[in-house]
C-alpha cells in the first residue's frame, strides 16, 4: 500500500478550550459550509453524538440522513478523533475508516491552538492521492476551520 502523508492543519481561537470544543462538537451545525455534504437535499444540520462509538453525521431539511463516521475517542474538552467514512469518490463507504483527530490546546483561559490531522488517507487506494489534494486545497479543512473560528470567537 502507498503511503500518503497526513493533512494537517492548525490555527489559534480566540475562545477557551471549553468553549472551542463544545462549538466544535455540539454546534457543527452553526459552522460547517453548507457545500460539505452528500446530502441530495439542502443540509439542515451537522451532529456528532458526544460518545465514542456516537455517529457523525448530516440531516437534510428533507430530513434524509447521510453518515460522515463515527467518534473513535472523545476527550473533552482535550481532543476528539473521527472517523471519516468518505471516499475518494465523495461517497459513504461503511468499509472505510480514515482518521480525523482534533486536539484543542489551552495556551491561555482565552486562547486555544486548534491541531487538525487527518490521516490514513492511503486506506483510499487508488483515490487517496486525489482525495488527499481535495481536503488540503483552500475549500478543505483549512477553509472549513476558519468558519469554525468565526464562530468560536463570537
């Protein structure tokens, strides 16, 4: 199997670590881009249940479903590690399991470093490298991570 180096992305919040992990994890619905979805019906809300073993996934406002993966560890409000069950043909794929770890940094009572990986993009075969191109360009986890500082701060 190839190897594909992981995604990573960072950046500074102005909120605590408290706060940067609950609007992660109990408001994905607020921030995440309404473009980011497989859903044939416009995105009502993103949700991740607070557990591991809890789904991640997105509700039209038709009210179909779509999963996105599963919470493989929940550490509030430390970190927090996905699975991301997306395919390099931007499908479900419940066969595959690539891994988004999310760490929230506490640098002061009102600043958090946000450390973003998502790694084992190589389970994606001969669509990885594709795959790993798509999350890394300026619409990915970079663009997706500034919609969630904006809401951090508020």
């Amino acid at each position: 199997m190839i190897s594909i180096e992981p995604v990573r992305k960072q950046l500074r919040v102005q909120a605590s670590q408290s706060r940067a992990f609950l609007v992660f994890t109990e408001q994905m619905s607020r921030w995440w881009p309404a473009t980011h979805t497989l859903l044939k019906s416009p995105l009502k809300e993103c949700i991740i249940e607070p557990r591991v073993g809890g789904r991640w996934y997105a509700v039209g406002e038709d009210g179909s479903t779509c999963e996105t993966g599963y919470v493989i560890d929940w550490q509030p409000p430390q970190s927090l590690l996905l699975a991301w069950q997306i395919n390099g043909a931007w499908q479900y794929d419940p066969a595959l399991v690539t891994e988004v770890e999310i760490r929230f940094i506490a640098e002061s009572a009102t600043t958090t470093r946000i450390e973003l990986e998502h790694r084992h993009l190589e389970r994606m075969r001969d669509t990885a490298a594709a795959a790993r191109s798509a999350v890394d360009s300026p619409g990915g986890w970079g663009a997706i991570l500034e919609r969630f500082r904006t809401f951090a701060e508020k």
